[in-house]
C-alpha cells in the first residue's frame, strides 16, 4: 500500500510538472507585478520580484522587452498606458473602469481607480484570474490607495517616499504569497480534471472497443489498433478540456 501511494505521488508531480511548463509558469510568474500610478501615468509604487529572489523570475521589465540591454523603464510604461484614459476622454467612452492588452507571452490588466489612480497588472498570458483573485487585486490596491491617501497624493515628498517603499516591500511578499496561491490552485484543478478525465476514459474504453469490434470486425488489427488509439486520443482530449471549462465554472459559482 505505501508503495501505490509513493508511486501515485510521482505520477502526479510529473503531471503537475508538465502542465506547470506547458504554461510557462516556470519562466513566468501567473502574476509578474503591479503598477500603481496617477492618473497622469507618475509611477508611484510597484510590486514585483527582485533580482535575488529564490526563483528565477525577475521585474516587470525584463518581460517587456527582448533586448536586455535596452530595457523599457518603468515609468514609461504607465505613461504610455495613462494614455488610453485620456483617449476614452476625448472618445466619449464614459465611466472607463479598465481596460486588458493580450499577448502570446503576457498581458495587461490596467484599472482606474478612486478617479486618480491607475493600477497595472501584468500577467503570464496563460493566467485566468477568476472574479475572486482579481477582486482581491483590486481591493489589496484599493485599500492601500484609500488608507495611505496623503502619501500617494504627495508621492515626491521625502516623508512619503519613506512611508512608499515600505508599502513596496510589503507588496513584494504579497505578490509572491499570491503567486504560490495561484500555482497551487492551478495544480490541483488539473490533477482534479486529470482524475476525473481518467474515470470517464475508462467507461467510455469498453464502449468504443466494442463498437469497433462489432463494425470493423474485417478491418486488419493494425488498422483497427490505430484507429481505436486516435479515437481515445481525441476523446479524452476534448473530455479534458470540457472538464477544465467545467471546473472553474464550478469553482467560480462556489465563489460568488
């Protein structure tokens, strides 16, 4: 029995590992960092990984740009974006709340917040932040902007300067605590799906086997082996991918 259970624990590393690569979680974090800035894109704070950090992940800006040595800064960053609100302005796009910018390898969650402020949050682009993790993004900003209202209104003065960057590093060890939430959610609803996958497979084996016995009973083995093995193929694929969708909606409704 110990040594099913041993063995049952290395199957699903190895899936967790798999599925943990496939997304490029390895290279980039499900939550890189966040931006706050004003209204007029003045970074104020940001909360990102540090180049010691235990891990290999690195700041916004090494995401941002190919070419290491001409790294985008920072503060251009939420310059350049603070400009979509002056645009929505100038569009008669009424009540902008936010605003998402895909990639193939991250994107954006930009939110204008209290009326002055923007928050910016970059993401691996295989992240799907349900409505209770961005709620929480939001509201972890939000709480900080209203409680430290004084120092992110003054944010050149030298007391506020102080008050900011402790707010920073408290950030950092918030968005690393988010980030193994994050992982760890996503692991167990993929070992949940793999499980579940496998169960449905192995009803829905016997059925396709005989059927293929009864229809193709003149077909040559190596054809009906091949087939037979396709077919499962593409069943279990579609059956893991509606038992995703089916997970986080379940999750989601658990949620609200």
């Amino acid at each position: 029995m110990l040594e099913a259970r041993v063995d049952n624990s290395s199957v699903e590393k190895k899936l967790t590992e798999t599925a943990y690569r496939s997304h490029n979680f390895n290279v980039i974090p499900p939550v890189i960092g966040i931006i706050i800035s004003d209204q007029y894109g003045n970074t104020i704070t940001v909360f990102e990984y540090d180049s010691n950090d235990d891990d290999d992940y690195g700041p916004i800006k090494s995401y941002l740009s190919e070419d290491h040595n001409n790294l985008l800064e920072i503060d251009l960053i939420s310059m350049y974006l603070s400009s979509f609100k002056i645009f929505a302005g100038q569009a008669n796009i009424k009540n902008l709340s936010h605003l998402e910018i895909y990639g193939s390898n991250i994107k954006a969650q930009i939110y204008f917040l209290l009326e002055k402020y923007m928050v910016i949050v970059f993401l691996n682009s295989n992240t799907d932040l349900n409505s209770k993790q961005r709620a929480q993004v939001i509201k972890y900003c939000e709480d900080k902007l209203i409680k430290y209202e004084y120092e992110f209104k003054n944010f050149n003065n030298t007391s506020s300067r102080e008050i900011l960057s402790i707010l920073e590093q408290k950030g950092k060890r918030w968005l690393r605590k988010l980030n193994i939430r994050y992982i760890q959610t996503y692991k167990n609803i993929y070992l949940r799906k793999h499980e579940t996958t496998e169960e449905l497979m192995n009803h829905l084996g016997l059925i396709i086997q005989n059927e293929i016995d009864e229809y193709l009973n003149y077909v040559p083995d190596e054809i009906i082996n091949n087939f037979s093995k396709e077919l499962r193929n593409k069943i279990q694929d579609k059956l893991f991918e509606i038992n995703l969708n089916a997970s986080e909606n379940i999750k989601n409704k658990r949620i609200i």
